[in-house]
C-alpha cells in the first residue's frame, strides 16, 4: 500500500502542480544536494521497477481491462475519503482549524450523501480537499525533510516522509479501527495499491529523460509544494534555466 502511494507521488506529482517539471540530468560533477546516496538509491530503484513491472503493473492492467471506469471512479474516490481522517488530524496538528474543519465536512458529506464516499459531492460543492500527512507535521514545526532515499518496496522519499508513514497508515487509518478481519483489511490495502498503479498507466508514458532523474526531481518539488502550502521555496536546481515549465509538453 506504501508503495503504490509513493510511486502515485513520484509519477503524477508533475499533473499536480500549477506547472509541470522538465527534468535534468545533472552530471556525476553536479550531484543533487538533496540525494546525498544517489549510487545505492539507483540499484534500490532498479530492484523496484523491476518489481513493479513482473508483478504490479501487470495486475494494474487487467484490473483496469476488467474494471469499468465508474467503478474505478468511485475506488479512487472511497480511498480518498478514507484519507480525510489523516488530513484532518495533521491540519489540527499544525494548527490549520480552518483546514482541518474543511476535512472534517468534506469526510461526513461524502460518507453520508456520498453513499461510504464512492461518490464525491464535497469536490462539487466547491469544498477543497487537503494533502497533509505527519512528515508535513514534523516539517512544519522545524524537523527538516532530511535527504532523498529510495527504499525497497516503498520508494523513494525524504527522510521525514517516511517516518510519518506508521503514523499515516497504521495509527490515522480508519479500517484498522473500522474493520475487524485481517482479510478484508488486507484485501482493501491490495485493492488500493492495484488501483493507484493503474491510473499511473497512461501517465508514466510522459517521463522523459533519465526516468530516476525524472521522478526524483519531480517528487522533491512536489514536496516542497506540499510542506509550504503552495508556496515555492527558491531551489538552485529548480531554478536553472534549462529546468523549466511546460504545459503544452504534459497536456493530456
């Protein structure tokens, strides 16, 4: 479940943001200041894709062969509920009120009206969702994101990122409380990660260049967009003239 998460915010992060990143192949004698281990972070990253393409992608491509796109629409939109819980309590966290009663509405409408969240009318009544998780917290109160580390199975992230993924997905998860049988919670994490790979499908067919560059640089800036609230820090690499935005080039 952690993996096919970090890989949505590795592959998509480019589609989220107000402008879509170009990447750049830096050089050994220009190495990342934020990928301190980029040697063992590129054999960790081979053994992932490599996984990835003899067992996750395969399922993710007869699941979406299978599965009508309603069906996935409302898969996309009940995990995406069940994320308000963790939304809500990082924004009470960081002592965002107003955001974390957003979440709060936005969880009990599209419960409630939105039949266990398969269906979304928060969104349609113009109520925003949020994007929090506890490493945010731990940003936003002085712990740095630390360096970029790619691990097996998980993927690559800052170093607060994954320390908060216990807190996230274990003690901030509404089916570990809601659910009793091991089968069906275990069932609902392999449904997840099947259905967040699936809509990477059409979208990883855009990464250009060197693919670790790529979805490393695009994840740092995402990143950084999320810890700041949409609010861009001046990045020496992010700033070079030949890294640069481009919508036409992502359109879709």
């Amino acid at each position: 479940m952690a993996f096919c998460r970090t890989v949505t915010l590795m592959l998509l992060v480019v589609f989220s943001l107000p402008g879509h990143a170009d990447t750049v192949d830096w050089g050994e004698d220009r190495p990342h200041p934020r990928d301190p281990y980029e040697s063992w972070n590129r054999k960790v990253f081979a053994f992932n894709e490599t996984l990835d393409g003899w067992v996750l992608k395969p399922i993710a491509r007869g699941y979406r062969a299978v599965t009508p796109g309603f069906v996935r629409k409302g898969v996309g939109n009940f995990f995406a509920n069940l994320g308000e819980i963790p939304n809500f309590a990082n924004n009470l966290l960081q002592a965002k009120p107003a955001a974390a009663g957003r979440d709060a509405v936005r969880f009990t409408l599209n419960t409630t009206v939105g039949v266990l969240g398969l269906f979304d009318p928060a969104t349609s009544l113009g109520i925003r969702r949020s994007e929090e998780d506890f490493g945010q917290t731990l940003n936003t109160w002085g712990v740095p994101q630390g360096p970029y580390i790619v691990w097996p199975f998980i993927g690559g992230q800052t170093l607060s990122h994954t320390v908060s993924l216990p807190v996230d997905y274990y003690y901030l998860n509404p089916v570990r409380y809601a659910v009793d049988e091991p089968e069906i919670r275990y069932g609902l994490a392999a449904l997840y990660a099947v259905h967040q790979r699936s809509e990477l499908l059409d979208a990883e067919k855009l990464i250009r260049g060197d693919r670790y560059t790529f979805i490393r640089d695009a994840y740092l800036q995402r990143r950084s967009f999320l810890v700041n609230d949409g609010r861009m820090d001046s990045d020496p690499f992010l700033d070079d003239e030949d890294f640069f935005f481009d919508d036409d080039d992502f359109a879709y």
